[in-house]
C-alpha cells in the first residue's frame, strides 16, 4: 500500500521574488490560466501558491457543477521562516477598515515560538495562530468572469459613496477593474497577444467571490473543509496568502499575520455538487457561495472581553442597520479601551487585526441599530484588562510608535510580498 | 452570616397582562421613571422584569460617571412555564431582516425539556438552549436621551433607504419616535400631564444603545457580566425580554425564543468607572457602548457547517463592503441549503433565528466585497446535513407550512407578549 | 398536543426528616421494594428522591434485558435552598480517601449564586458548578443482590488490606454487609416479617455497582443520558445525592457540595438493549456497568495547572502500577502545593474534593509506575496559582480552621443528610 | 534584533539506527551521562532526542534546587516520515495491561494526513492526534538515582504480585533493574570502565519518576508548560518518545502512535523553585513530581460515550478501592461494546490505546468499589455507536486480524524503534 506521504507539487523558494519561482504564480482569476500541476482525488499534497488541477482516481477531472472538497490536512510556516508582520496602509495607497482614524501606514513584525506569535513591536501580547489560507478558489468559468467585472464597473461608474450616509470607508476606492499592471498570470507567456487578453479580462484576486478566493476566513485552519463549486474542467484549485494568524474582519487591509507557509490538502469531488447543495441566484444563475466545515483543532479560550458597537457614527449620526458601522464602532471601542493599558491605538488597530477576536453580528432586525460586537480573548495579555475598581494600571512600558512601511502601489491585487525584513 | 438566597425583587404573574402586574412595567426609556425596587451592591436578586435602583453597600446610590457591573448568576424559564415561541412578522407590522423575502407572518411554538428546545412545527432539530435576558440597560439621562431622539428624527426625516443602493431592508420603518401609544412607564400614572410628558419623550426599546438596551447578545448568558454606563442616580437598571435561545442576529425579529423567565443578578459599582474605561465620542460626549464578559457556561459543538455571504445582492448587484448584505446573503445560502434536507424555507428563516448559530463579520476589507458567514452546529439535527456524494437524502417528512400568527400593530415597542397559547 | 411541563412526580419537603416524607425513600438497593411513581416513557417529569417504576407509553412496563435510557434534562438547587456543604469524615466515622493524612471531622459550607459557588470557609475561590446526581441507577435481580452480597462478604472475611502493601486506605471498613439498622425501604411497613426480610438482604446504596447506583460521576450533569440495564420489570428507577459540584474522585467521602435539589428526567426503553450493547462477565452473567453519554453544557476552562503522582507511597516504597496509590500522591503534591498559596492543608483538600478538577489514569503500563494527573482549573483561584520566579505570594490572610461537624455514626448507607444549618 | 528560528540543536536521521546517530542517545538515567548540546534560557531550539544542557542567559546553568519550565512551542512528525504504529507485546516479552485478554504481538500501522491518522488495519476511524513526547525529564542526581534502585530492587525481591488478590498484571515483570545489556549512554564510550560502572547504576527508562521521564501524558502537546525539578547542574534534560495521538493509559504498552518526530521548545529556569514550589516527601526528601500547565490548542470533541468499570475482576470477585482494576474493567467493557459494531477485540484494544480516549477516576472512596471511566469521542467513527433501538448495524466489513509483529526482547528499556516498514 502506498504511504502517504504528502507530494510537494507546488514548492516555493523564499529567496526569489514570486515571478522568479519555478512553478509560475498568478495574481488574477481566469479560466484560460492554466494549471501548474495535477493531483488525484483522495491524495495528500503539499503546496505553497499556484492553480492545481484536480483529477479524481481515475484521471477524470473535476466537472463544472461538481463540488471540490478541500480538505485542509495540515498547515505551518515554512521551517526557517517562524516570522510574519502585519501592516496598515497608508491612505492613498488603499487603506483599511479604520482609515479615516488611522491614515498612515505601519508595520509590526511577529516572531513565532512554536505556535504562539509574539512582537517586539507590541510589547506583551502572546497569542496562539489559528493559521490558514487567506485565498482558496476554483477558477471562474467565462461566464462567470464576465459577471464579476460587469458588475464591479457599475459599482465604479456610480461610485455609491457619493450618497452613502455612512462615511466609514470613504477615502479607499471601491474596486479595481481588470488591466494588465503588475499582472501574473502563471504559464501565459507574458508579451504574448494571449497575455494581453487574459489579463484586460481576468479579475483581481483581492475580494472573495463566488469561487471563494480570498476569503480570509480566519477559521478555515487545520482539520477544516471547504466546499468549493468548479466553474471549469479540472477545478483549477488555487490557494495563497497564508496567515499566521488573523482576526475577524482583517481589519487593517495587510491585516492577518502575513507569511510564508505550506499547507497539505486532500481534495475529494462530489458530482454534481453544485445542483444538488448549493442554489445559484441572480440573473446568471451563477451566484453561489462555498460552504465549509470548521475543523477540530483551535486554539481554546474560554474568557472574552467584549465590545458592542451600534450604527451610530462617530459624529453622532444615526444610520439603519448598518452592521459594517457597526462592527466599525464596536472596534473603535476596542481600541480606545485597550489604549488605557500603554498601547498606542495604532498598536491596538494592529493587535485586533492579527489576533484570535471574533467579530460578530448580534442584532440586525432591532431598527434602526445594527448591533455587532467583537470579542477578544484575555488571555493573551500579560496585564489583567477587564475593568475593576481604581484607576487603570499604567501597563508595562510600551513602544508607542511602529515603524513605518516602505510605500508601494496598491493596485487592487493580493500583495506579492516583497518580504520586508523580519528585523525591526 | 446571612445566606445568599436570592431575594425576589420583582414578582411576575404569567396569568395577568403585563399592565396588571404588582410591580409595573416599563416599555419606554426615561430618567424619570422611577425604579419599583432597590438592590444593594453585592446583593444577589431575583428579577422578572421591570427597572431597579441599585443601591451600593452603605445605601449610596450607583452615580452617573459610574460602570455598573451586573452578573447574571441564572436564569432560566418560570417554573411551570417552560415553553416559547418565534415569530415572523408580517411585512406590513415590522416585519424582519429577510422581509421582502418572507413577507408573512408566521410562528413557531417551543418545548423546553430541561436545557433543550424542540418544536412541532420545525421537526427534526433539538438543541440546547443559550439563556439570555435580550433586554439589560440603564437608564438614559435627559441629555442623553434628546440625542437619542435628535439622531433617530434625523434619521426619519432623510429616510435614507431611498438613495442606498442596498434594498436589504426596503419595507421597514427605519426607526419609530417617541410617541403616547401603547407607553407603559411603570409607576408613572397613566393620564397625568407627566405621564404624557415623559411618554412625548422616551424613547423606544426596541433598539439597542448607548445605555446597552435591547443588546439581543446571544451570549449574554449564565455567568457572564455586563459593564453598564450610569447616566442617573441610582442607575435604574431595566432587564427584560427573556429569551431561552436566540442566534446571531435575531433574524426574524421576534426571533429568539421568547418566554416567560426569571434572572438572578449581583451589581457591583464601578466608582467614576466610565471615564476611566470608556471614551465617549461625538458632539455630546455621551456616545458609549457597554462591554461585557462571557460566561464560562456554554453548550459545547464541535462541527459546524459554515454558509458565506458577500455584498452582492440578489439581483446580482455589487455593493460596497456591506456587511449587513454579506450577511443577508449567507442566511439565504443556509436556508437554500438547509431546505433541501425536507424542510420549507420558512421553517428555516424560524431556526436560524433561534437555533445557537453564529453570525461573523469574516471580512470586512477586500474590496468590494464584504464577507459573513454563517455558522450552524451539525449536532441539532437528527439528520447528517454535511454535503456528501449522491443525491441529498428526502429527509424526515416534516410539516412544511407553519401556523399563522395573529396581526398586532407592531409599532416599535417591545413586543408585551400577549402570550399566544402554548397549544400548536 | 399536550404541553411538556415536567410533572412532579416525586415532591421533597426540605423541612422535614428524609424519613418523614410523603413518598417515603429508601437507603438500600433490592427488588422489593415497591416504586413510589410511575412514569411513562418520553415523559418529562421532575423528582427529587425515590425509587420511580417506569413504563413504556403503551403501558408496557421495562423488563428485565432491557435498556433504561435516563436523559436529565434539567436539575439544579431548590429554590430557595441555595447553599450545600463539603465535609471530611472522621477517621472513625467512614473516614475518606486520604484519613492517613487527616484524620478529623471537618466541613465547609458553600453559598450559591446562581451558577456559581462561594465558601466563606475557604476564601478566594469560586467555581461554576457542574451539577449532577451522585445516585442513578435501576433496581437489582435477587441473582444480582446475592452475587453483590457474596461478594463483598468474601472481601470482608478476607480483608485484603492485611497483606496489602499501599496502605491506602488502611484505617477505613472495607465494605458494609446488609443489615438492620438505620435502614429506609420506601414503602415497606417497618418492623414486618418483610422488612426484617428485605433489610437483611438489600445492598448498601454507598458504591456504585452493576445496577449504576452511586456513581459520583461529575459528568452525569445536564444533557446527559445514562444507558442503565433493567434487572426486574418496570426498571425501578432510583436517584438520589445532589450534588452542586464535584472534583474527580470526590476524594473526602462526602465530599461534593452535598446540596437539596431536583432532576428533570426523560426515560426511553430500548427493548433487549442488554444482551445487544452489554456484555456479561463472571459467573453469574449479570456483570455489566451502565453507559453514558455527556452532555453538551459543562463549564469551559482552557486553562489548567497539572499535578502528577507515581505508584510510591508516602514512606518511599515502591508498589507495582497502583492507580489508586498514584492518584493518592497526586492529590497529595496538589495538596502540598496549594497550600503554600495561604491555605490550610484540610482546606485544599475539602477544595479538590468539590471543585471540578479531574482525575485521570495517564499512564498505567510503565512497570513499575502507575502515573496519575489531577488537573485544576487556574481561574476558580482569585489569585495566580501558577509557579514563578521569586517568592510565593503571601495571598489573601485566609481562615486556616475549618469547622468541626458533628459526629454521626456512619455504617455503609448513604448519609440521609440531616442538614447542617447554612450558618457557618 | 535576533529572530527566533529554532536553532536544531539534536539532530536525527532516520535512515540510521539509532546508535549511528550524530549525537549518541542515551536509554538510561544517570547523573554522569554528559549533555549532548548547550541552550539557553528563552531561547527555541529543536531537537529529536538527547540530553541537553540549559544555561540561563548569561551563561549560568540551572543548579539543582531550581524549577526548569520547558515550554513545548511546537512538535510534529518529520517530514517525509508522516507515518507510526501502535503495537501489543507478547505476554512473555512484556506484556501491556490486558495481558491476561490478549496475550499475543500484534501491531497497526496509521498513516498521518496532517493532523489525522487513519489506519488501513483498522478501518473506519480518523482522528486528529494530540501529539505529544512520552519522555521529558532530567537527570537524577546520584542520590535520587540510589533512592529509585533501592526500592525498586526491593519491590523485585517481595514481587508483591504473590500476594495481591488482584491479578490485572499478573505476568509481567515488576520492574527492571540497572544491568549492561542494551544500554546506551550518549557520549560515554562504550567498553570502558566508566561506561561499565554508568551502566550498572543507572535507571531504566520506562517508568515515570521524580523527574519526569516516560510519563506518558497525552496532553503535554503544543502550547503546554512542564515544570521539572532540577537535580543536576545545567538540568541535563532528556526528551524522546514521540507519540501522535495516544489515549490515556496508553494500555498495549507499545500503546501510543509511535514516530519519528521533532520538538521546538524553550527553556525557562525558576531560581530555587524546588523549594519553593515542591514539597519534597520521603525519607530523602527528593519524592517530588513535575508539575504541567495544558497548551490551548487541543482536539475539540463535544460527543462521548462513557463506560464505566468497578473494582469487581472478570471472576467476580470484589477488591477494594482498587482503581487500577476499576479502570481494567471500563476498558474492557469498551471493548466488548465497541466489538459489536464490526471489530474484532484486537482491534478495539488498539484503537484505545492510541486514541484521544480519556481514563478517569471517577470515584474513589464508596467502598469497596473504586469507579473509573473511559470516555471516547463518539466523531472518531465514520458509523454512529451510540446505543439504540433494534439490531447493532453490521458495521463496515472490517479486517478482523491484525498483522503479528516480530518478536524482540523487551527488558525494561524504552523500545529503540527498529522502525518496522511503514507498509502493512
């Protein structure tokens, strides 16, 4: 009987920069990018980045309308590389969940002990990962590719911010259509009339869609499966960006842990999937969500600290069940509170971005506040941070400040890391 | 040393109409109305219902600028009473998050046998009830209370459901002002040129707020704690609105399991607790949320099925970063998904109102899209709802059309739950 | 439909003697003594004490072959009787687990609030309980009654402990044989040929045996079901011992929070369900232990300080995989170490004997040493338990004496709790 | 600043036996066997297996008296080696706790799928292992050493096994005395009249004792903290024995899922915190036990079903308190259970072996009965093995036998892996 040893089909080398890797990578969703290597149902492999394309025992691949079953068997830095960092962007340079509060960008730099992240740059925190990938995805049919970008240009064009009450997100561009900057499209031979299509066609990888993509949901971590729908032959099964560790929301944009990692998958198909479970809406008939299954390991905790928020804006104005205001103020209010321990708010934006909170909608129906509250687990401070009577102790001594982040241009893509230095 | 049986402070008389109660009751927040018991600090009380002035051990009253720090010792439904219901409303009498969706009204009936619920109406499914009180607030000052109705009449007034894009929530009323109908204001008599004072400008309970209020936090539960902002002398703590299970978001508005309960509390005073933990924001100074600790006492469920959502409504429209649509969206794919297992639509909007799923905002900074999810423990279902090869199975066959519920005017109150019989 | 309201079938008056009751109870086990109740399967019913006789819906009592499958579905303290007491038996009075070590009578009361236990006795500490029955368990066969009475008379003309190297248990009567005195049949008129009969036949109710019986499983607390086997028609099912709160072991013989309480119960039969799930040993084939399933509702704690013991006794000996020994030397080093906290020995021993810590049989194969753990929730203490660099803490001045409790003289039944006043 | 790669101070090549490796192993206790590497307090390292010395961080080494905190920041099998066994031992060739029941060599191979096992030997269950090294421990100190051999060499010479009505362990040695044969002592030459007198002093492996050593706890995985006595200067800390998955107990004996693994610790040194934190017991004083803090990230079950064994052996005869053989009986009652369900009693004595199965003592005071408990997590099968009504399904057609493995001399040495192939 063969031994299951996971197959390294996709290995990364950290030293060279993502387009010099053997095994090219993409940056944008498209049917016609092809895979970079094949895996049979029921086997375990071993990937970094790159499309795959999944066949099932007897060399049948996955069918448009079957669903993907990505098991995630085990996941981890790459030895070597115990390190990650988390940032905020500057504002003209795409942002975040808080950039109207925090405009600049910073960085913090976390080192892992085993399967605890800790960071010079904030000063006693400790946490345990719940490390997963921010980005797993089938490649969208054409059909499907045309939808999104049709879609998101009339998001463009009427650039609803201009009447939006809320203001909470005002100063980052509401989506990027596709162009050829910067763009990866794996084995497509850059230059060629076939590059220059796919690329003026292909969708940025930034937001989860329908293929799931970049989802960056915090618990899809070891033991955990996702139900992905498959839009073209052979699935063409993507994933990336690994996080150490991430916190509901990711709300700072470069916001999880950032780092290199592997991750060892078993990929099952359920024929004719997509019919059977999930029910496509929209004129299309395309719009359908994956579905996933949390795995048994994750990290315990069990005593939260918790903050409401509701949709009131921070100018006191009142708007209706708008649960992104919400949660906006519930982590304003996080931050302030947690600020009164010796952290700069910076630090805590930072904090609350990478570490194991969730974020929850509570109430949505009692009009006209939506109501969300995140929770972060004790735990992880070295300092008591409930409240009790008497003044707040003054904290440990904390470094106020975080180092600043080389600018780059932010474009609309997934960030092909440009590893910073993991010194501070 | 006196023994720490709880002493009933506020009695309730299921048989009799909530006006007739010995102690009345308030469905109104005001500061002048006056508490109908006093508690004193580290006193463990039993309450059904109704405000409270909570005293601290020398007889000097929680002031404003104070945190009052509640603990909900138990809870739990009235002896003999152990029974509840969901409702969905018409649309045209508040209706609910998924109202253009489910416009009629419809209900649920409950058993409790002990900690579990099961119902007749929604076959298959029993589960462990989250415990929780959806009302606990303190009351507002008049200051606080003129911004509330300021904001809420601005609100009104630029109705803004007009120009959002997202038509989540077309149908509803977007917030109801202060007015004398139905005003319950406890010791207040009825008639008197205070009574109509107070009820021209106490705002409704309804909505959760600056002085916590209708939270619906499902895990506000037996052990947990409540950090409350006092805004008058003696702080005239209100709880209510029991609920013996309820899941992210109450999604149906009269979506938890509504029963008759009693909760037994223990305050402690934070002196001068609000400004050292909390940081009010905008013009008044007086924008706070509460903070809470979550108790050490919750059903266990290891294996969830995870829907997602993100903000692309369903007429295939792209909304920017809109949780509030990413999460409408995932609960129409749990509902999809779910009613393929033999159950109507309508039977699943009910459970996933009540059942202890979990509502997240996953993320909330990928361009355009904003992404919710929505978690549902496998374990409530006497059925394997996992996605697996073959044909979905026919499932149990259940009842598929539930019974209506009688029209009442809904009207922005807290519904007085004119109890419907308990017979189905 | 009929509605779910527990029936209360069997009622306690706290106030009055256990032998003064309206349904009279029982302190032995035998098959005939008569039900007090009857139940019917799928019935929701409330007791406190007492044997029940259950029958299925169709009126078709449980026979023998049969599995009782006892679902409780709710318990907890009398209303009003929130408080229970923890004691350590005199050495010759029953004694308990460590009587080597301390040999007196002693006791601490515990206050409840809500959830939640406090000792004004032992200070510092407070624990969400993990409420359950220390007695559950179905009516013996005379074949099992004469098989248990053989042979516990067979280990008392023996007395292993004479050769027994672990002097363990040394100074305690190694088992109680039927007799007359301070017996309690329910129903039989005392002082008939038929009492005299049955009271020098029927079984002690102290150990756990076959029939379930006193198992002092802490896990058996809500949403649990107990699969007991049925030895005579009807079942005859007992229940007894409340307790608030127990710690693996319950280490001091009365050792819970012994408390006055109530159980809400389900039965289900499973027709033939011995000879399918169990498997008979012995000579007799009536050798089996009851199953049971845990519920989904125990208190979390993800935090835990660890104690191990080995198979060598107090005067260094070594003795051969002892799991009893093993587990005796890590109660005594968690003893040790606790008390160097700011509490007396005999507190912390009352303390682990009720708190809920669990016993566990880590290794049991290493010859010589057996190795057991006591694991102990960090957070019940209200200061840091954990080791550190520097001094121990002094901790809070505690009161270092507990109370004497009055001498009873114990023989082998249950205590019929003659309630110590809640004073203390 | 430093980055925290873990420095692989111990390397393994699991091509080599295991007296070929770079840095020789040791498979005895002795004070005089020289450490094999150097680390530092704070510091991550990696290791396989070998003693090691711990330095603070100026250079200081732990002095004996002090506590060594060995934090275990992460662990894992090798990669490319993603694979154990679990094996029984031939009666006459050491045996395992159920000896008496399965007196011949059997073995399973479980192949590693990330974080799960599964088994071609055992089909139908997968796990996720809590993985964990079975030795971690210090040197004695040559007066320790001297108190281990006396008593163990007495227990040999009284083999109290004669005596003991309770013949659970019947025909296994009692325990293993210092002699030459096999013996490995790292850096100590072999043939030289050190390594002859070394040989002849020191202390088997198997056994956990005073400092550490095979204890054997399946929780001590990632995250969690030991806190070992230190006897010698510079603490000479040995680990080894790397286990995926094993279920308390560990009951075949070669009972864990054995592998080559790697462990990532770090070491901290609390200055004289014997003496402050331990008691030391006996009449030398050194009678002290490690104490451990669990990690966060565990398995998450929330489904057990429960057997429960009573000091009664298979004859029927009654014992006293004797929770070696009230544990014997639970495991033996799960196995009989769990054989209805398509297995054969090999394969279920396997499976609870390396299983995250949990042993407690559940009571251990209602004489004569000690009460243990064996809790398996019900999700580690693909069938539902909860009693119920009607027929026990057949079950998966499952292979009823298991491969034999080859018989080697087992004499009181933790087992050097000669690795049996991978394929069954």
């Amino acid at each position: 009987m063969a031994p299951p040893t996971p197959r390294l089909v996709v290995p990364i080398d950290v030293k060279k920069s993502p387009w010099e890797q053997k095994l090219p990578i993409h940056n944008r969703w498209h049917p016609h990018i092809p895979p970079v290597a094949e895996v049979t149902e029921g086997e375990v492999f071993r990937v970094e980045i790159g499309p795959l394309r999944v066949l099932d025992t007897k060399g049948v691949p996955a069918k448009p309308g079957d669903l993907l079953v990505v098991e995630i068997c085990n996941l981890g830095p790459l030895l070597g590389n115990e390190w990650g960092f988390t940032a905020t962007l500057d504002r003209d340079n795409g942002g975040g969940f808080l950039t109207d509060h925090f405009p600049c960008a910073t960085k913090a730099i976390w080192y892992f002990e085993g399967i605890y992240a800790y960071s010079p740059n904030i000063p006693g925190v400790r946490f345990p990962g719940l490390t997963h990938p921010g980005v797993v995805g089938t490649a969208p049919s054409m059909e499907l590719l045309q939808t999104w970008n049709e879609r998101e240009k009339k998001l463009v064009e009427t650039d609803i911010r201009s009447v939006k009450l809320s203001e909470v997100v005002h100063q980052r561009p509401v989506a990027h259509l596709p162009n050829t900057r910067n763009c990866l499209l794996g084995k497509v031979k850059e230059g060629t009339p076939e590059w220059e299509r796919i690329a003026n066609e292909a969708a940025r990888t930034i937001p989860g869609r329908e293929n799931g993509g970049n989802c960056d949901i915090k618990n899809l971590s070891t033991g955990s499966k996702v139900y992905l729908p498959v839009f073209v032959e052979g699935a063409n099964l993507s994933t990336g960006d690994m996080h150490f560790s991430q916190g509901d929301g990711e709300i700072t944009f470069c916001g999880a842990i950032e780092m290199s990692g592997f991750l060892e998958l078993k990929c099952e198909i359920i024929r004719g999937g997509m019919k059977e479970y999930l029910t496509p809406m929209g004129p299309t008939h395309l719009h359908v969500n994956p579905i996933f299954e949390i795995g048994p390991v994750e990290p315990r905790f069990s005593e939260w600290l918790v903050f409401e928020g509701i949709s009131v804006d921070e100018e006191g104005r009142q708007h209706f069940l708008d649960a992104t205001l919400a949660f906006k103020r519930a982590v304003l209010n996080a931050i302030d509170y947690l600020s009164k321990f010796g952290y700069s708010k910076e630090q805590v934006y930072i904090l609350l971005s990478c570490c194991p909170c969730e974020g929850r909608i509570s109430g949505i129906v009692d009009t006209p506040n939506a109501l969300a509250t995140l929770a972060i687990p004790i735990s992880i401070f070295d300092q008591d941070i409930r409240p009790k009577s008497g003044k707040v102790p003054a904290g440990p001594q904390v470094l106020k400040r975080l180092p600043d982040v080389l600018k780059s241009t932010y474009d609309g893509d997934l960030p092909i890391t440009q590893n910073p230095t993991k010194d501070i």
